[in-house]
C-alpha cells in the first residue's frame, strides 16, 4: 500500500460510497474532492464536504495510517487547522488538530474492490521492465499517445531546467554551457562523466585562443585527459602534442586539473567509439565551429545539423584509434548513428532551454520537429516495448519511451501515468 494509491482512489472516487461514515459515525457526503496539491501542505485543496448535517469547505489530508498525522507533526502545524477530512486506509488512533479537536476521519480499507488491490499490487510487484506487459494491449491507442506525448514533454522540460541550470554555474555563458554539454554527449553514455569533467578542467575560451591551430587544441585535450602522461611511442605527431601541452599547461595553469587516464573505460568497445579518437573529433568539431554555440542555436534543418557534426579528425586519427595502435580500416567522421544522438541529447536540450529563457516557442517547437524527423534510438528500453504494440517511429517516440521507463516504470510511478491509470480503472458497475 502506498499514499500513491490513496491519492488515486480519492480523487477519482474508485471506492464505494455508499452510506459514508466517518470514524466517528457520523455521515458523510462528497461535493466536491478538492484540487490535487504539488506543493507544501495539505494533499487536496478547496474541498467541500458534508459532515452530518454542517457542509464544510476546506482541504483533505492522506495517509496510510492515521497515526501518520501525528509522525508528520500535522497537529503542531496551523496549516493544517483547514484540514475538514482525513482519508486513510486504516484507522489506527484518533487524531487531534492543533487546537485540540478531533479530526473527522473516513476509512478505506473495507470499501475498495478486491480486483483493483489485485491489480495494483501486480503493476508495483510487476518483475518487467514496463510494469503493464500483461495488461497494455487493452490500453486504447489514444491513452498510449497521450502518456508519450507527456511524457516526452516532461523529458524536455526536465533536460532544458538542467542546461539552464548549468548556465547559471557558467555566468551566462552559453558558449562554454554548450561546449560542456557537447563534450558530456560525446562520450556517448559510457565516458560522458569523464568527458564533462575533460570539458570542465579548461574553458572553451582557452581553447579557441588557440582554434586556427588543431594540433595545439588536440594538445590541451588529450593532455588534459591524461593521455600524454604515459605515451612510450615516439612519433612526430606525439612529439609535437607532447611538446605543446607542456608549454599550454604552464601558461594556463592547467595540469592541477586534469583528469587520469584511468578514468576512462576502454573495454568493451569498438576502436571506433575509443574515447581517444572522440576527442580527436571533438577537437576537429571545435576548431571548424569557433562560436559552437551560435553555430547550433542558428542551424534550423536536420541537414545544417549534420554538416556541423561531420567534421573529420586530423590525418593522424584517420589512421590510428589510439597513440601508437593503427586502424586496419580508415577512421572517417562521425556516423550517422553517433551525429542523431548529439542532435537528440545536445542540440535538442539546448534549443529548448534557449526557448524558455527567451520565451521564445520557436525554438522548442523546432526541437520537437527534429525529433520527429529522425529515426528512433534502439536499446533494450524501446526493444522491449515493440511488441508491446508502443510506436517507435521516430526520436520523439524513443525518447517519450526513455522518459516513460526511467521517471515512470522504473519507479513504480503507475498511478501517475494515463496507461496505469487506464489498467486500474475498475470496470463499471452493471446496472
């Protein structure tokens, strides 16, 4: 049993109603159930009740037991003096308000259909990966879109507060804000914490001090990264980064700040996705877009996208995956694969928090246009929802489907969502 759930029978009244009573023995009669509260207080406000033969007009408090009026300290708290119901499943002691007067309490646990506890208890017990596997193909398809278009609206929100939030660390400034978040997305999940981190320990004003050169970009990142500290192989090319690093260092101050080569993970992967030869291409991306920022936030097609994406690494990453190690096959530019997930997961987030900073609509509407206009991400998330009949047509879909399993499945959050709300919905009484 959860307060969740409590929420939910009281607000959409799943419980009989018939001949109400309080704890007390007094009778009750529902006018209105008052308004859900996201904020501090209590749980419905402006609520009106009948209570014996007095209509009150107030808010109504949840909770499993009674006595979590008292654990919650409501009774020494005057914000909850306008509490006219408590709703709970069990009663398990009277509870008083602050100036001392019983508290009117109405019990559930004998009113509620055995079929919904089932079904609750098998969506929050539920071993699979999307709670309602057994129970969705009776979901309406309209339900199913109305969830994933919020839920992928909540995703963007949540994506966008994070990139403002971020802003706010770097003093307003979106071309160090976007080169931080580029440089997280290019580590492609498995090194972003690394990557961001390599982001932070040098300002992208340092960086483009020095963007006509590449070779002294490539310095400064690979050196930073820590990949300089134990190179053994003498090439030209390393010789020249080596030898850069060491007077860009000194003169920025950098080494107190950059990162050990042990903090990026190698194993695993394809030479392709290496984090040696991500930052190559960083930092070819880097120096063919000087203002990166203004370069994304101006670009307004799919196409404008791909082409700031598409820059190749030096002749050298053409040739090598790591320092020292050659490729059997040319090392090319980024695929098409790896330049959708930084349109999904940079471009997108920032042209959406640059829309809410502006109030400018433009901009979200042009992120979601985007995501409708790729193909969607494959994982074990969106696989496991195929035969499931969930769409997964495009990145909109993919990421609404990402969304819905981390902030709803994953966290039993059914009760919350339009398709576990749809499963609990008793079935209506025959007549």
């Amino acid at each position: 049993m959860s307060e969740s759930f409590i929420h939910y029978l009281w607000q959409f009244q799943y419980f009989n109603a018939e001949n109400l009573l309080t704890t007390a023995g007094e009778t009750i009669t529902i006018i209105k159930t008052g308004m859900p509260n996201t904020h501090a207080g209590p749980d419905f406000q402006q609520a009106q009740i009948k209570i014996g033969e007095v209509v009150w007009v107030g808010h109504v408090e949840i909770h499993i037991q009674s006595s979590g009026w008292e654990e919650h300290h409501h009774e020494k708290d005057q914000a909850y003096d306008n509490v006219i119901l408590h709703v709970v499943w069990n009663d398990n002691k009277p509870v008083l308000r602050s100036d001392g007067s019983v508290m009117p309490t109405l019990e559930l646990k004998n009113r509620v259909e055995d079929n919904l506890l089932l079904k609750y208890k098998q969506l929050v017990n539920s071993p699979w990966i999307i709670p309602c596997t057994e129970h969705i193909h009776a979901v309406p398809a309209v339900t199913t879109l109305s969830m994933l278009d919020k839920a992928v609206a909540e995703r963007l929100q949540r994506r966008a507060t994070e990139v403002l939030a971020l802003l706010e660390r770097n003093h307003h400034d979106w071309e160090e804000t976007c080169f931080q978040v580029l440089a997280r997305n290019f580590g492609f999940h498995v090194n972003s914490e690394p990557f961001l981190q390599l982001a932070k320990s040098v300002s992208y004003k340092i960086l483009m001090k020095h963007a006509d050169k590449l070779e002294q970009v490539e310095s400064i990142l690979f050196g930073q990264a820590g990949f300089l500290d134990q190179v053994s192989e003498r090439e030209p090319y390393i010789d020249v980064l080596m030898r850069e690093y060491k007077l860009l260092s000194k003169k920025f101050n950098l080494r107190a700040n950059r990162l050990q080569q042990a903090q990026w993970k190698f194993l695993r992967m394809r030479p392709a996705n290496f984090p040696t030869l991500r930052i190559a291409q960083f930092a070819s991306l880097l120096c063919a877009h000087k203002n990166i920022f203004s370069s994304i936030a101006g670009a307004e097609t799919i196409t404008e996208l791909r082409d700031i994406f598409s820059c190749r690494p030096s002749a050298y990453w053409q040739k090598h995956y790591h320092f020292g190690v050659e490729s059997k096959e040319p090392l090319t530019a980024l695929g098409e694969t790896s330049i959708q997930n930084l349109i999904i997961n940079t471009v997108v987030p920032l042209w959406v928090a640059l829309g809410k900073l502006r109030d400018q609509e433009q901009f979200a509407e042009r992120a979601i246009s985007v995501l409708q206009h790729i193909l969607p991400e494959s994982n074990k998330i969106t696989r496991a929802c195929v035969p499931m009949g969930i769409p997964n047509r495009s990145a909109f879909d993919s990421q609404a489907l990402l969304e819905l399993h981390t902030n709803f499945c994953s966290r039993r959050r059914c009760l919350d969502c339009n398709i576990g709300a749809f499963v609990l919905k008793p079935a209506p009484q025959a007549k």
